[in-house]
C-alpha cells in the first residue's frame, strides 16, 4: 500500500494543488447560484471576475485586466506566461525528489501568505519517514559503531550527531578530497560548550 503511494505521488501531489486551488473558487460561485438573496444582477460580474482569475494563472496580468471580457482569447499563446514566470510563481519542480519536493510544499505560501499545504504536507513527510525495511538504520548503527568505539566511549550524543551529519554531506560530493563547503556551512558559529566529552 505504501509503495504503491510512493509511486503514485507526483499525481497525487499534482491532483491536490489543483483542488486546493479550484475547489474554493467554484464552491463560492455554487454558493452565489444557491442563494436565497436576489443574485441575478450580480452574476454576470461574479463569473466575469472568476474568469478573469482562471485566466491570471497562465496569462500576462496587463492583458487579462485590461481587455473587455468578450475579446479575450484563452487561447492566444501571445499572452501566455513564460514558463519560468509559471514556474517561479508555484515554487515547485515535481521531478524533485518526493521529500525534497514535500518539504518545499510545506513552506508554500498563497499571495496571502497563508501556509496552503502545511498540515498536508507534514502528513505525507510523517508517512514517507517510515522505513520500508531496517537496512537504513542498520547502516546507522554500523556508523555510530565506527565513531563511538572503546577509546572515544564519552562522546557524547551531539558529537556523534555531528559527525553522522559530516559524513553524510562529505558523502554527498563523492568523498572528502572533492568536498567544497557551501556558504551556509561556512558561516555556521559553532558553540563549542555542545560538543564537550561526557564525565
């Protein structure tokens, strides 16, 4: 079950930020055509102001505010928006890895800056953390073997923690001869009360 939801993510994902996006719009609108208030005068301005914000998504903005509402071409790839602008604007890249691509979801923000997906998010990174088998964590334990032995026995557990940390980021570029810090690293103040021996 799991595995098939791995699989089947980048659809999910996709199929989520459109609901998230659409489903407010056309329930405010049901919720206009269902009332018990006098509407009819108003309607035309509510579906012209609807369609105009479907069209903002993926057209240029000066060409969608300024043009009367029955010469507008939905489909005159003039106006459409470059690619990166579209890009840039959902903040997301769905051939990411899926918790790299997660973890970005949940910092997404509305022009509102409303947190969109947060709970969402936080539920599908809790359901990708489970391990799949123990092999991961076995390869853990090896490694706090190798850096806590009988000779280094008062580390404590911060030390190891920074030490798995290094080899793992060492490990990212290849190894520790072809490894450049970033800046952030760089500039990371360390405290060294944290990284003391035990007894």
């Amino acid at each position: 079950m799991l595995g098939k939801l791995i699989c089947n993510v980048y659809f999910v994902k996709l199929y989520y930020l459109f609901l998230n996006y659409i489903l407010p719009k056309i329930s405010n609108l049901n919720q206009n055509f269902q009332s018990d208030k006098v509407v009819l005068p108003y309607l035309h301005k509510m579906m012209e102001e609807a369609y105009r914000n479907f069209l903002l998504c993926y057209m240029e903005r000066q060409y969608v505010t300024k043009t009367a509402i029955s010469e507008i071409d939905p489909s005159n790839k003039t106006w459409f928006l470059p690619k990166k602008n579209v890009d840039k604007e959902k903040k997301i890249d769905i051939n990411e890895d899926i918790d790299i691509f997660w973890g970005k979801l949940q910092k997404y923000t509305n022009e509102m800056g409303v947190f969109e997906f947060q709970n969402l998010s936080q539920f599908v990174l809790n359901i990708l953390s489970l391990p799949h088998s123990n092999a991961e964590c076995e390869r853990v334990f090896s490694k706090i073997n190798l850096v806590k032995t009988k000779s280094r026995n008062k580390l404590i557990t911060n030390t190891i923690n920074g030490c798995l940390l290094t080899s793992q980021c060492v490990k990212k570029d290849g190894n520790c001869v072809d490894f450049t810090p970033t800046q952030n690293i760089s500039s990371i103040e360390v405290d060294e009360d944290e990284f003391v021996i035990d007894g």
